[in-house]
C-alpha cells in the first residue's frame, strides 16, 4: 500500500487526520475547494473592516483530549464569556492553527474519484492525479455525489441527516444596546451572539452581531435572496436588543445547507480498508466541531494501523 495520503476537505475533520498523519511522518496532502481553511468553523471578512463567525460559535466541550489539543494551540484559542473556548482572533483561526505546517491545496474542487494502477486517482479541473489512499472529510450528502450512488458507503451517507441555518450578520453603531454576549431563544432568532464581545475583535468601526436561527424558520427561508433574509432577520435583531433602525449600519446574510447533524451514522468513520478508502466527519458522529475532530482523529489511527 502507498504511504501517500489524500484528505479531501480542510475543515477541523480533515485537518485533524492530516496533522496525525504528518506527525507519524506520511506523506499528506489537504485539498479544499473553499478560498480558506476551516470549513463551517468559518470567519468571514467584510470590506468595512467588520468580521463575523457566521458558523460554529464556540467550542464548548466535556472531552477532555479536544480540550488538550485546543490548549495546545494557544493564542489561536480563548476563553469566551460563559460559553467556552472560541477561535481568536476568529473561529477559523482554530483550524488554520491546526494546519500549521501542513500541505494543503485550497481553491481545488475534488470533482472526480477512480482507482488507479497505485491507489485512488482525483480529478481537479478536469486533470486527474494520482492520490494514494483517500480520506474524504466533506459534509456526507457531498461525499455520497461524489463517490456515486451506486458506491458502497451511499446508503449508510444517505442516512445522516443535517439541520439547514439561515444566518444575519449585522454590524450597529457603538452606541446601540449591548444588553447581553449572547442569548439562546426560537424562531429567526434561535441564538444571538455579540460577536465582537469575542477575545481579540476589538477595534471594528461597529460593533458586531450573528443571529441564527432554528431549523423550521431556516428550512422555510431557506430560498429566499440574501438581501430579503437581512432585511426579515435584522428587525428582529433590532428588538431583541432594544435598537433602534437607525442603528444598523450594515446586514448580510449567509445560509448554511448542511449546518449542525441532527441525525449522525453512530460510528466514528466508514471504510473499505482493500481499497484504501476512508470518509468521515461530523456527521458521523455528531452535531459538533469536537465530533468532527473524533472522527478525523479516528480515521488517522485506522490509517496507521493499516501501515
Ligand atoms: C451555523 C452553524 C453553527 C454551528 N455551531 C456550532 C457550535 O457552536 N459549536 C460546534 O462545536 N459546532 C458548531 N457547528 C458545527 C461545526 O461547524 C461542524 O461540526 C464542523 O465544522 C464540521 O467540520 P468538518 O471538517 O467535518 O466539515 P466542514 O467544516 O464542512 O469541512 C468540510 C470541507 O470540505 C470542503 N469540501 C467539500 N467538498 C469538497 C470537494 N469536493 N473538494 C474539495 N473540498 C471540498 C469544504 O470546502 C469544507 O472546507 C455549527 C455549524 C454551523 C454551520
């Protein structure tokens, strides 16, 4: 068997398995089509100098190897108010933290997967490459459109389930209310978070606000254009924190297909070990950023033991 390892996604899943992989001296390399490393632990950048972690907001956990590996990490990661550790300066930086010194392609959509004569071949752009054995560590509805539905692992990937989440960033003048970090409540307004009250986003001209909201008001709005759901989601921000309309200096928003898994497969990762062919992630565990480090963490040492 090959010692060339291929990841396919460079979000905490992937990552996790790469850096055990490199660590244990393979040959890994982390191909991701999104422009930044981090996958739904994502931080976006606005022209205006504003930031927003539109997607995981804090990483709160009882595991104590996951708090290990976020200690490890050191500034990248904080304390936030009563919540637990988040990204710092932003939740993606948890991620990037994680990829230091690692191989990682971004911008490159894996858009096909074949056997070669020396393990598994991908495509980019039309171009195949050899890619050694495969670990795929993207969202499980892409991994079974990739793979194909007549592949052995579609019909456990078909089984896993994921909430969608429509979500508003909102940026208000310094003067509006701040009356709380973050509030859990239904409807567009499932959490709020006072994203600038995060370790290390000071200094932004507004201060900076997400709100998600639950799956049933997200499955409804789901189509709906981005500038109508700011325009829907951002009164109702104004009034869970007592603002007024002239308060709101900027509103965008963002919609996740697959946010959190609300029905996961129950094992760490699937296998077809003769092959050399992996796929994992949150999904296969649970509705977290931790699950999804497990079963990255996992599939690296089934890697290992396979030599
Ligand atoms: C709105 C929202 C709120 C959340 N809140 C929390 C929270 O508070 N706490 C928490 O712990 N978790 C939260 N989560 C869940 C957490 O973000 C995920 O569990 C975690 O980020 C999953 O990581 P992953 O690596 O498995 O997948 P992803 O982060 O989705 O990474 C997959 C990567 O694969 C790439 N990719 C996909 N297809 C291809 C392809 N064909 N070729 C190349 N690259 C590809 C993608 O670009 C992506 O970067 C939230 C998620 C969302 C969306």
């Amino acid at each position: 068997m090959t010692d060339q390892v291929t990841i396919i996604g460079a979000g905490i899943t992937g990552i996790a398995c790469a850096r055990h992989l490199h660590r244990a001296g393979l040959k890994v390399r982390v191909i991701d089509k999104g422009r930044n490393i981090g996958g739904r632990m994502s931080t976006r950048r606005t022209r205006q100098g504003l930031q927003f972690d539109h997607g995981a907001q804090d990483l709160a956990t009882t595991d104590p190897d996951f708090a290990q590996m976020l200690r490890g990490l050191g500034g990248a990661v904080a304390p936030w108010a009563d919540r637990g550790p988040v990204g710092s300066p932003g939740m993606s930086d948890v991620v990037r933290a994680m990829a230091r010194d690692l191989d990682v392609t971004q911008g490159a959509m894996v858009a096909g997967l074949r056997r070669g004569d020396a393990g598994w071949q991908i495509a980019i752009d039309d171009i195949w490459q050899d890619a050694g054995r495969v670990a795929l560590a993207i969202p499980a509805p892409q991994a079974r459109d990739l793979l194909g539905a007549d592949h052995p692992f579609a019909e456990p990937l078909a089984k896993v389930a994921y909430d969608p989440c429509v979500t508003l960033m909102a940026g208000l003048s310094p003067d509006a209310p701040q009356p709380f970090r973050w509030k859990s409540g239904t409807g567009a307004a499932a959490w709020i978070a006072h994203d600038g009250s995060k370790p290390d986003r000071q200094g932004q001209p507004l201060a900076t606000w997400v709100m998600q909201a639950d799956p049933d008001f997200s499955a409804q709005h789901i189509d709906v254009g981005f500038d109508q759901l700011a325009c829907m989601m951002a009164p109702v921000l104004l009034d869970q924190l007592g603002a007024a309309s002239d308060h709101l200096q900027y509103a965008s928003a963002h919609r996740w297909l697959y946010s959190r898994v609300s029905r996961p497969l129950g094992q760490p990762f699937l296998a077809d070990d003769g092959n050399g062919l992996l796929a994992g992630g949150d999904w296969a565990l649970g509705p977290t950023a931790r699950d999804g480090w497990a079963s990255g963490t996992a599939m690296a040492a089934h890697l290992l033991a396979d030599g």
